[in-house]
C-alpha cells in the first residue's frame, strides 16, 4: 500500500509520459515515413462532388441550431420511454398516467414550434408567417 502522496501518483505520472510519449512518436513516424503526394484526386471535393464556397467561418441559421434541439429533446423523450416501458406492468396505472403527462407536455411543445412555423425550412429567413 502507498505511503505517501509521491507513491499515490507515481503510476499515474509514468502512464501520462508513457502515452504523451507514444503520440509523439507515432506522429514523427507518421511524418517521416508519410507520402506528400499531391495530385489533381486529392485535390477534388470530398463529398457530393460539389466545390465548397466561401470561407468556413460563416453563420449557421437559427434554424439549424433549433432543428438540433428538438432533435435532442426528442432523442431524450425516447431515452425515457424505453426503461417505462420495461417497468410498464410493475408501474400500474399511476405510471402509466404520468407518463400520459410527459408524452403530453412534449408533444404540446412539438405541435407549438410546428404552429409557430420553426420547422418549415421553405421560408426565407425574415418572411413572416400568416396566422
């Protein structure tokens, strides 16, 4: 058994070294025995075989980020509905109530953002929507 705080922290120190060790070699192999070939294949666009324009700094519409919520939230009203319904006959009726309630609290907000228009991508950015 360790005695003192060095002893403790001794493996762990020699782990950190042993694997900041390892990148680095890897990455001086992988650098000195690498090709640098570049041809006219390489230099073509990677996906779909469209030409990227402008820089990658550009910004992201609210769109994007509010379809990427929904689909967290949705990704964790699944997470919840799986172990209800492992437990769904030992729960009984109160558990099936509630979660009558949360698949109800959910689906209102869903039905909300699709009045509000959130999810309709065909609208230009600043156009409003008649109601």
């Amino acid at each position: 058994m360790p005695t003192s705080l060095t002893e403790t922290y001794f493996p762990v120190l020699v782990q950190a070294l042993l694997a900041m060790a390892l990148a680095a070699g890897l990455l001086t192999a992988s650098y000195l025995l690498g090709k640098r070939v570049r041809n006219k294949v390489k230099d073509m666009p990677y996906e779909s075989g469209i030409v990227p324009t402008g820089d990658a700094r550009q910004r992201f519409s609210v769109k994007f980020y509010l379809v990427a919520m929904l689909f967290i939230l949705f990704d964790i009203e699944a997470i919840f509905l799986y172990p209800w319904a492992v437990v769904y006959r030992d729960l009984k009726m109160a558990g099936f109530v509630e979660m009558l309630i949360f698949v109800v609290l959910i689906l209102s907000g869903f039905f909300y953002i699709w009045k509000k228009g959130a999810l309709d991508w065909s609208r230009p950015e600043g156009a409003s929507r008649k109601q």
